[in-house]
C-alpha cells in the first residue's frame, strides 16, 4: 500500500516537474531583483540572476536521466 502511494507520489512531482520545470526564486520569492540599501535603486538578485525563477530538482534530474540515455546511443 505505502509503495503504490510513494510510486503514484513520485509520478506526480515528475509529471509537476515535466510541466512546470520552474519555480520561484525563494531569495527573491521570484521579482529577480531587491531594492539597494538606499532604496533608491534596484539590483538583480545573485541567485537567479535576475530572472526571478530557477530550475527544480526534480527537473535537473530528469534533464540528466534524459541526457545519459541520449549518449547510450
């Protein structure tokens, strides 16, 4: 029973991830850039780069899986 849940668990975050292969930047809960300390300015957030998004683990996986079995070839 725990192992069909954890299997139907682990189908639903890669098809999440296949969807959705972003999520937000938790730095900069996904703006991509902060006020500077004078509040004048903006700058870019280091994490994301300024995009305000960045790349799941699950997504990183799958890219990877995908990828050794396109070099098997």
């Amino acid at each position: 029973m725990w192992l069909l849940l954890a299997t139907l668990a682990a189908a639903g975050y890669l098809l999440h991830c296949v969807i959705w292969p972003y999520r937000a930047c938790r730095k900069c809960q996904g703006a991509g850039r902060f006020r500077s300390p004078s509040g004048r300015a903006w700058r870019y957030c280091n994490r994301c780069g300024g995009r305000g998004a960045q790349l799941r683990a699950g997504r990183r996986i799958w890219t990877h899986l995908k990828n050794l079995d396109r070099n098997r070839r």
